[in-house]
C-alpha cells in the first residue's frame, strides 16, 4: 500500500453532487441555512419547537437550562422516550406498522408490528420489575442483534431503569469491567447468538464475568441457539418462561427530563473504559430531530442501520430514532458475508430497504469482494445511504455511490460520537451538495469550529482541533460517577467563564471554498478500528498480562480495510522467545481480554521501544514505524537512538 492513499486524493476531490429534489424534512440550502441561524441564536426557541413535537408528560418550561459541562435540558419538564417510541404510534393508529424486521443469520425472518413491539417491552419491564428493578437501577444487555435487545432496552426507558449495553463481541474480563462499575443488578444475556455460521457463546460469558460480583441479583437469559448452558438456580431466568406469565401492558413512567437513560462504556485514552451517561429529555429530542433531518425519514421507510445495539450507532439509529420516526427498523444478526459475500445486498433486495446506514470499513471490504456481488440483487428500492464511524476515503465513497447507490442515491457521511449522542456534522440529503470524503456541515444548531493548540481559530485550509462551542440535546451529561474527568476530558482545556468548548478529539479542517469539514479522526492516543474506538491503553494491558510480556507499545497503523489496523509493539521478559507461538498467544490474550474485534494486526517483537528521558514512549515514531514511513521530525528527546534502527530492522 502506497502512504496514505486516501489523504493525497482527498485533497484533489473535487466532484460534487446536488441535493435530491423530493426531500420531505430540510428541503435547500436557503432551509437550511434559516434553520441554522434561528437554532444559533436562539436555540430555547427552535429546540423547543423541535421538543414538541413529541409528547410530554408534564411540558417544560425551561429549553435550555444549566450551562455546560453540567448541562441539563427541558429540566423541569417530563416524558418518557418508550411510550413516544411505541405508544404514540399506536395510540394514532399505526399499531399495525411493522416496527422490526429481523433476520437471523441462519435465514430466520421476525417481523413485528409495534403494537407487538410495545407488548413484548411490556412484558420485559413486568419482568425486570419482578426481578426487582426500580427506577435508577442499571440492567446490563449483553445480547446478539435479536428483537429482545431492542425490547430490553425499551423496557428499561419506560420503567426508568438505566440501560447499559455491552456489545456481544466483547469477552467475559471486558463485559465484567463494564457490569461491576455500572452496579448492574439484572445482566440481559442470551444463550448465545449466531456469526459466521459459529455459535458465539454468550451466557458462558456473563457466568465467568458475574461470579462473586454482588451487585449482580439475576441473568435474564433469552433462548436463541437453544445450545444448553449452564444454570444458576435462583440467579438465572429464561426469558420465554418468565415471559408467559408477565403483563404486556405496563404503563410508561412519567421521568424527569434529565433522568438518567443509559451508560454506555467507550474508550478513553487512559486506563478504564469511560461510561457515557446520556440522559432522557434531550437524548430523545437530538435522536428524533436528526434521525429525520439526515436520513429524511418518511412513512414507510424501512430503515436499516447495520450498526450493532452494542455501539451508539445501534442505540440512536437502530432503536431510538428510526422507532421515534415511526418507521420501520431492519436488524441483522449475523455477518455481512455470511454464507456468500452478497448476504447484505439480499437482505436489501428482499426486504426492499430504503435507507441504508454503514461504516467504510464494510464499504472498503465490500468494495474488494467485487461488483458482481452487489450486481446479482436489486438494489432499486434504495433511495438513501449513509457513512459513520471513522472518515471514509473518495475511492470507496464513490464506489458505495455507484455500485451502491447506482448513481442514484446521496450520501450523507454523518461525524458523530458516543458523547454527542446524535449526528452533529453531516449532509442534509434534501439541501447539502455532497462531496466525496467530507462530512460537510454542521446540523441546526451545532457551533462547531477548528482550533489550534491555544483554542484560537485557525485559518480555512488548516488542520486543528474539532470543538463545539454551544450545547445540543443529546449530548452526555457526565461519565459514570466521575464528573471530574468530564470536566477534564471534555471541557476544561479551552472553557472560559461564560465560554464552554467542547473538545471532540479529533482532528479537522475546514475548505476555504465552502466551509466544508473535513474530519482528519482521533488526535490522541485512540485507536479506530472498524469504525470502533479502543483505546490503546487496554490493549496494553491485556498484552503486558501475558506471562512472556516485559512490556508493550500499541499504534494504529493505516489499513486499506479497517481504517486503522492496531500495530502491537513487544518486548519480551528474559528468556523468553520471539517465536509465531508467542506471537499467537498474544493476539489470543487480547481476544480473550476485550474480544476479536481488538486483537493486533501486527505483533512486532522488539527488544526496545523507544523512550524518552523520562520514559514516555514516543508513539509517533512507533506510528511512523508501523505504517513503514520514514521516521521524520524530533527525535531529540529520544534516549536510545539505536532502538529505532533495531525497530526498522524487524520488519525486514
Ligand atoms: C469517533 C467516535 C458515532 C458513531 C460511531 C463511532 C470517528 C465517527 C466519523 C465520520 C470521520 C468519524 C471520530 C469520532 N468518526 N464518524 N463520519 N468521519 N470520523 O462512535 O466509538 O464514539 O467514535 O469516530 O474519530 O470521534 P465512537
């Protein structure tokens, strides 16, 4: 792979491509522009009006409350998300509205209405209230993409119960972190789920990741493979069996605006993954506006967002959003390839998607299998595609445009966090010429601006530091019991009395032509990998764990599928050997601590990583050295020159 491919053509990307004309919710360029300037200046006004658009229990009379980084929102109003989720839709009469559309990966297809969907979230609320849930109590869900997940998550908004899902790919040691600082008192788990035509064990997980922790009274366990697990008396319970004699008509708490809606654990640059804390009033105001705005929803839609519940992506454009818009939500199970690389492409074909919503590292994969894949399928029912999850390059923007969207379909490439809860930048379909490789414009509302190390704007055409200078709704309120690193994470480095500055951490550049952003991805010690965000330091951890390990350095490198592949630097204790069968032990230790998902690419036996004087490892000559770049720039702080050469060497 040539350096960077993707930086040098972006700079050259030149095409555009118009907005569609039959846009149902933002429809120019002048809309928005007016929407924008309104929400800027007067955002109690315009959120307000957004905000009541759904139903309140109790209305608000304040939009725009306490100023960050403690923000509340509509704080002395109340709702309850699951009833503008599910109730709404039935009590105006589109109960009959197809809510889910699920496909197994063994072929398996559910659809149900939303008046089923609002039943089974009824029961699963009976049932976690039996099991002795109440308001505030956080419920873990580990589960595969099945129907229940939705469900449960569902259930936990309408009784107030505070969710925490744990993507299923994570491993026992990852889940048991999560589980034990969130004090979850009921874990959701399945027997196991499906991937790759290989049952993925889940309840064997939550067995190893619960035992001796207190605050773990019950396993609700969903019977999905029907493999038989191992069996707690007392502690676990089938679903299906508690289920057939729980209420399916539970009513929807009236909650506090700022009552807490879930935790979501995501990784931070040191040490333990942080819990996002996302609340109820502006979580489901910024998802229901966003959702429509971006994606254009309109009735009949059938929505499909190939994201994970695991990940915010699943939370805000799985469930929330597109049930809020009273659509219809297509979830997968299993893997995009699975049996033949065309599997995704069927499942648009035979279920006629509309919008469909994805990360490049899907598109670039997608992208190598070939045209004839997506070829064999019509794909005419599509009007809409989306990009989110890490930046995504010309060449596979413009294939997913072709092959795709066959020229058809806009783009919009959607910049978001785990901690902004809802899309901030990207492409209205119905207003914003779209160009490959730029995520375009801020949504209504959302000050964002590039700044240099000082907090200053810097000029059109240079990089900087992503940062949002005003609050929107869906943004997190803090991280789990620890306000003090939000302050610090997000807020502290560039606020002023009267100035709040929210630091994204990653990079971007504004276009001098047109104020297009450009999103550059992570500036800090974070890597991307497939669009997930894992933080070097836990990867760390899971190798130095390793018996053989004196001690480890890891990087992203750039890879032409992934985005980033994790480069792991290793030096050995005395003694030991830099064989393949040490090498595959510690890819296994990663997996086995976090999950696959995280295990390196790379594991470069070293017997020195490059320090400085007071031990710092310099991880930007590890990244030069791992994407086999030229080590340029200071090297003056580096103690031991001769390491890098010893590093260079190793890959030879
Ligand atoms: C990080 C957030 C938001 C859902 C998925 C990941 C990167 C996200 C884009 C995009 C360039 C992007 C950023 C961001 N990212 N979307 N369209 N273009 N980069 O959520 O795990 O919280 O990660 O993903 O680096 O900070 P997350």
């Amino acid at each position: 792979m040539t350096d960077r491919p993707e930086i040098e053509s972006l700079l050259a990307e030149q095409r555009t491509f118009p907005p569609v004309e039959d846009a149902v919710h933002v429809r120019g360029m002048d809309a928005y522009r007016a929407m924008h300037r309104e929400a800027l200046a007067d955002p109690g006004t315009f959120w307000g009006r957004v905000a009541r658009e759904l139903v309140w229990t109790r209305p608000f009379t304040r939009v725009v409350g306490r100023p960050p980084p403690a923000v509340t929102w509509f704080e002395d109003g109340e709702t309850n998300l699951c009833w503008n989720a599910l109730d709404r839709h039935v009590a105006a009469g589109r109960g009959d509205r197809t809510a889910i559309v699920w496909e197994g990966e063994p072929g398996e297809v559910v659809a149900w209405s939303y008046r089923r969907l609002l039943e089974e979230t009824c029961r699963f609320a009976s049932v976690l209230r039996s099991l002795g849930v109440r308001r505030g109590d956080r419920v873990a869900i580990y589960l595969p993409m099945v129907p229940e997940a939705a469900a449960a998550m569902l259930a936990c908004a309408r009784i107030g119960a505070v969710h925490t899902v744990i993507f299923g790919g994570f491993s026992a040691p990852a889940v048991r972190g999560r589980v034990e600082d969130a004090e979850a008192c009921v874990v959701v788990t399945a027997d196991g789920g499906w991937r790759r035509g290989k049952e993925v064990a889940l309840k064997p997980a939550v067995d190893e990741a619960v035992e001796g922790l207190a605050c773990v009274r019950h396993v609700l366990v969903v019977r999905r493979t029907g493999t038989p697990v191992a069996w707690t008396p007392g502690r676990d319970r089938w679903w299906h069996e508690e289920r057939a004699h729980a209420s399916a008509d539970v009513a929807a708490e009236s909650l506090p605006a700022e009552h807490p809606l879930f935790i979501l654990y995501t990784s931070g640059t040191t040490g333990r993954p942080k819990g996002i804390l996302h609340t109820t009033g502006g979580y489901m105001v910024g998802v229901h506006a966003t959702a429509r705005w971006v994606f254009d929803l309109r009735d009949g839609d059938v929505h499909w967002c190939t994201a994970d519940v695991g990940w915010v992506t699943g939370h805000s454009y799985v469930v929330y959003g597109p049930l809020l818009a009273g659509v219809t939500t297509l979830m997968y199970e299993g893997a995009p390839t699975h049996p033949e690389p065309d599997r995704f492409w069927s499942i648009v074909a035979r279920h006629r998607v509309r919008v469909f919503y994805t990360a490049p590292t899907a598109i670039r994969a997608f992208m190598r299998l070939g045209d004839a894949w997506p070829a064999r399928h019509d794909l005419s029912s599509l009007r809409l595609l989306g990009s989110v999850g890490e930046p995504i390059n010309p060449e596979a923007w413009a294939w997913y445009h072709r092959t795709i969207g066959r020229d058809r379909c806009p783009i919009v490439d959607t910049w978001w966090q785990t901690e902004t809860g809802m899309i901030l930048v990207s492409p209205l379909p119905g207003a914003t010429p779209t160009r490959p490789g730029s995520a375009t414009l801020p949504l209504p509302g959302i000050d964002v601006a590039v700044v240099d190390a000082k907090g200053r704007d810097v000029p059109a055409g240079h990089g900087g530091l992503l940062v949002v200078r005003k609050p929107w709704p869906a943004m997190m309120r803090t991280l789990w019991r620890d306000d003090a690193r939000h302050r610090e994470v997000y807020w502290d480095r560039f606020s002023t009395p009267g100035a709040p500055v929210y630091l994204t951490g990653d990079g971007a550049v504004v276009d001098p032509a047109d104020g297009y952003l450009r999103i550059l991805g992570r500036v800090d010690d974070v890597l991307n990998v497939s669009g997930h965000r894992l933080s070097t330091m836990e990867v760390e951890s899971a190798i130095v764990a390793h018996p053989a390990v004196a001690e480890a350095a890891c990087v992203a490198r750039p890879d032409a599928t992934t985005g980033e592949a994790v480069c792991a630097f290793v030096t050995l204790k005395q003694g030991r050997l830099p064989d393949e069968a040490t090498r595959g032990s510690i890819r296994a230790a990663v997996e086995h601590a976090i999950g696959r998902f995280a295990r390196p690419a790379d594991v470069r036996f070293t017997d020195a990583l490059p320090k400085t004087r007071s031990g710092k490892i310099m991880r930007r000559l590890l990244r030069d050295v791992a994407a086999g770049r030229e080590v340029v720039g200071d090297t003056s702080t580096l103690e031991d020159y001769s390491v890098l050469a010893r590093l260079r060497e190793e890959d030879e």
